[in-house]
C-alpha cells in the first residue's frame, strides 16, 4: 500500500512513473490495489470523479513538485 504521508513511497511513486509508466506504478501496489486501480482507469467516468477530487489534485501537485 502507498502511503501518501510518507516521503519514501511517494518518491519511489514518482520514479515508477517516470521510469515506466503504468506498469512500473502497479508493481509498486499490493494486487488488490493494482486491480482497483485498473477498473478505475477503464472507466472514463470514474477517473475524471476522481481526478476531480480535492484529494486526487493535492496528491497530483505533490507528484509533480520535484
């Protein structure tokens, strides 16, 4: 599980997506999370809802802010 409070996870998230995109990401999550996180992409309407989330855009900026 990622934890979004730890600078470690978040960081070796960061470098999963940049090294490898999608793949790299999932591997770093537990199966469970990896199979929620692919339904939530396969659905259009879903991943925008969420996108959209206050949470989802801290977590966006966190990511982005090298």
């Amino acid at each position: 599980m990622i934890n979004r409070n730890s600078r470690k996870d978040i960081w070796e998230l960061k470098q999963a997506a940049k090294s490898g995109g999608v793949d790299a990401v999932m591997s770093k999550l537990s199966p469970d999370e990896s199979a929620k996180l692919r339904s939530i992409l396969a659905d259009e309407d879903a991943l925008k809802e969420i996108l959209s989330s206050p949470q989802a855009q801290s977590l966006i900026k966190e990511l982005k802010n090298e």
